[in-house]
C-alpha cells in the first residue's frame, strides 16, 4: 500500500469519526462538509474518479457550507497542508504569493526611499499578517530586505490562533539565525508593541494569538502602517469577511487582500502539483471552490480599491483605497 494510499486512509477514517463527534453530529452544514471531504479522498484514489469527481459532483458544491481539512482540529492535516504550501510559495516558476510579496517590498523600500530623500531617520513600519500560517510571504521580504541592506526597523505581526500553525512559522522562521528577532506574544497591545520598538533593532517577527475579531479594542487608528492576508478571507463567513475588513481598515493605513477567484482553468495544473499530497490537493481545489467568481470580484474593487488578477495561478491582489 503506497503512503499517498494510507494518507488517504487515515483522513477518510478520522472523517467518519467526526460524524459521531458531539461538535459536529447535530450541525448539519458540518455533516455536509465531512460528506463533501469524504467523496473527494474517494475519488482522488485513482485519476479516472477524480475527473469523473470533477465533471459530476465538484460544479454542484454549496462553496458557502464547504470546509476544507485544515479547518477541523487537526495538527497533522495543518502541518501537511502548510509544509507543501509553503514549498509551492518558494517555487520561483509558479510565482504563487509573489504579487503580494512585490507589493509589501516596494511600499517598505518606497519608504526608505522618500525619507532619505528629505533626510529624516527611517521610521519603524509595523506590518501585520491575519491568518498568518507559516508566514513565508514574511519570511521572503524579510529575506530581501537583508539581501539588500535595508538599515530601518520592520516589525512583522502574524496573528493566528492556531498553535500548529505558530509551530509551522516559528520553524519557518528558524533559517534567519540571529538575523532576525523571533518574538512570541500570545497577546499583544498597542503597549507591548511599543515596548518592541523600543528595545529591539532591524527586523522583527512577532507571533501573536489574539482575536482578530476584536483587535481594534487593543490597537488605535491607523496604529499599523500595513495590515493584510493571504489565502485567508475564504475560510471566513460573509459576515466575518465584512468585520475584518472594517477592522483592517481602521487599525492600518494600508490594506491589502492576496486570495483566488473561481476559475476551473487552473484545476489541471494544480492538481500536477498536488497530487502526491492528498491533504493539500484537497486544500487546493476546495479553495477554488469556495473563491467568488472574477465578477465578483471585479463587482467588489470598483467600491472598495484597486485589483490585478494573476491567470497563471488564478488569484487576485486587491488594494485598498
């Protein structure tokens, strides 16, 4: 029995359990999720299903009532789908992440660049992650801003509750050394904040567990100079989604969203990537299931901020305004 094979086994089997489970048995959007997640790893166990899957049952999923692995209490399928994300958002050719990474250097070195010109001192930049995961999109600029020399202090914030994921990110960050300072603050304020820029030198890496829903109750206006998220926005309700944007927008200056559009163009060539990684490939096309569609997104930036749309991997990096 290959290892792709017993993965599949495993989630399948822990899937079944959770329909006993009294957090789940009598939340029938649940159940409807567990049962999409166990037609899916079906099919997946041979190409043949898998595209009979996506021409018969994937078109007809309610992407409002879907969940995707990652959103069950399970470190494992965490550390599995977030390691092969991770090593997709490093794949220079695929250039999954690298718009937003582009955006978040050239507002930071734009900076350095209009202050030196007046001759001031750089000032500290805050800039805040919300579902941060692993926090490589963070990792890379912080790369590039070693790379070449940047001399002012850059404070990145990832905020998730997940302690799987702040494992995932503080390992992520390892790579740094001493050239970096790692901090963890489970919860941070304007105060401990502060405290930070005071104290500590170049770049900065916080960790932070606090409740994204109510940050604005710990940190003033505009007290961030970024805030944005990436591939995130999806695993919340319209509800939600409508909160934290309220939020971003009023503790920072700046807001950026990175996220996919639906887009059945991209399955094919995702699904190459993926395939040897069943906990990711599902990630990966439940993601493009619950997207809204480019029309909906279009729909959206002409009230709200400037987007661009990447075909090359069916995403969208939307500026606020």
């Amino acid at each position: 029995m290959s290892s792709r094979h017993e993965e599949i086994q495993s989630v399948i089997a822990r899937l079944e359990s959770f329909k006993l489970d009294p957090r789940y048995a009598g939340n029938t959007d649940m159940l409807y999720a567990i049962d999409e997640n166990l037609l899916f790893l079906k099919a997946i166990q041979s190409l043949p299903r898998y595209f009979a899957w996506l021409v018969g049952r994937a078109r007809h999923i309610d992407g409002m009532r879907l969940k995707e692995l990652t959103d069950f209490p399970v470190p494992e399928w965490d550390v599995a789908m977030h390691s092969r994300l991770m090593e997709i958002e490093r794949n220079k050719r695929i250039k999954l992440g690298a718009p937003l990474r582009e955006k978040i250097l050239h507002y930071i070195l734009n900076q350095e660049s209009n202050q030196q010109n007046s001759q001031k001192t750089l000032k500290p930049l805050t800039i805040v992650n919300l579902g941060a995961g692993g926090m490589e999109v963070d990792r890379q600029v912080g790369e590039c801003l070693l790379e070449k020399g940047y001399q002012g202090q850059v404070i990145f914030i990832g905020i998730d509750k997940s302690s799987t994921t702040h494992a995932i990110a503080k390992n992520n960050l390892k790579s740094f050394g001493d050239k970096v300072t790692l901090l963890e603050i489970d919860n941070l304020t304007e105060e401990k904040l502060a405290d930070v820029k005071k104290n500590q030198k170049g770049i900065v890496y916080i960790l932070s567990k606090n409740d994204i829903f109510t940050l604005e109750k710990s940190f003033s206006s505009n007290c961030f100079d970024m805030v944005y998220n990436s591939l995130f926005m999806h695993h919340l309700d319209p509800a939600q989604r409508g909160r934290i944007l309220e939020i971003m927008k009023k503790i920072a200056k700046k807001v950026l969203i990175y996220e996919g559009y639906r887009t059945w163009k991209v399955i094919i060539p995702q699904t190459i990537v993926a395939w040897n990684y069943p906990i990711f490939l599902s990630a990966t096309v439940f993601s493009n299931i619950r997207f809204n569609t480019k029309k909906e997104v279009q729909s959206a930036a002409k009230k709200k901020g400037n987007v661009s749309f990447y075909g090359g991997t069916g995403h969208y990096l939307l500026e606020y305004i």
